[in-house]
C-alpha cells in the first residue's frame, strides 16, 4: 500500500514538471516585441487598421500639444526628432526621451522642451499580449519648424 501512495505522488510530481516546462516553453515562444493587441484611440475599430489608427492619432495628439503653446526655441530651418514614446498598462501616455546617436546641446534643448510639453499626452486603451494589458513603447517621427519661415528655407 506504501508504494501505491509513493508512485502515485511522484506521477504527481513528473505531471507538475510537465507542466511547468511546457508553460515554459510557449513563453519562450511568444514574441513579447509586438502586442497582440494595439493601444486603441477613440474612433478606431479594434479590427480595421488599427496600427495605422493608432499611430496617426498619436501623432495628431503630439502635435497638438506642440502646437498647444509657442515653443520657446531657437532653431533657423525645419528639423525631425524620433520621439520615444511609451503607453503604459493603464493606457497613459508619456515621453521617454529622444532617440539620438549624438547629444548636443541642441538635442538637450529640444528633449528638456518637449518633455515638457509632451507630458501625460492622453489616456487610451492599453496594448495586449495574450489578453493582458502590457506597457508598449513606440518611436514617432516629428517634425519642427521654426516659428517664421524664411523663404530660403521652404526646400529644406
């Protein structure tokens, strides 16, 4: 009878391992670099595009918070920043810095400037993986123009 216990318990045992490598393993397996799930703006369906939706209103968003006050910067033609980005597991939006190989003090002015402005950008419905919210971060493209444009810089 002792035996029929020990052989029973270590089954129980080989089936827990078994089940802990195989959850190991489909973990190894999920690709953590892309949600499942986008973050989700107001107005854009879960389905259709929604990368798409959700990247033309995050850039909508920054720039109205660009465009919200007069940005006190001196800067003589137009220049683009990558603009990190993170959206948090409760939907926050928030600026994590520049992505820059060279830091100067124009890239210092242009990353203390905008972590002003682009602080708490709006709250959205989070990304998902595996049906749980997840932090997810994304580079944007913007695009600054100096206040008044001379003609000489329109090509630039």
């Amino acid at each position: 009878m002792i035996g029929a216990i020990t052989a029973s318990c270590r089954t129980e045992v080989q089936k827990k391992q078994e089940a802990s490598q195989l959850a190991q393993k489909r973990f190894q397996e999920i690709d953590l670099s892309q949600p499942d799930k986008y973050p989700l703006f107001d107005g854009c369906g879960e389905l259709d595009n929604a990368a798409n939706c959700f990247f033309e209103k995050l850039q909508e968003q920054v720039v109205l918070k660009l465009n919200d006050h007069h940005l006190q910067f001196e800067m003589s033609q137009r220049d683009s920043v990558m603009v990190q980005l993170l959206v948090d597991k409760k939907g926050n939006i928030s600026y994590q810095g520049l992505q820059s190989d060279a830091v100067n003090d124009r890239e210092r002015s242009i990353d203390s400037l905008l972590r002003v402005r682009l602080q708490h950008i709006c709250k959205i419905e989070p990304a998902y993986k595996q049906n749980v919210p997840v932090n997810s971060s994304y580079l944007l493209p913007v695009i600054l123009k100096p206040a008044t444009v001379q003609p000489d810089d329109l090509s630039n």
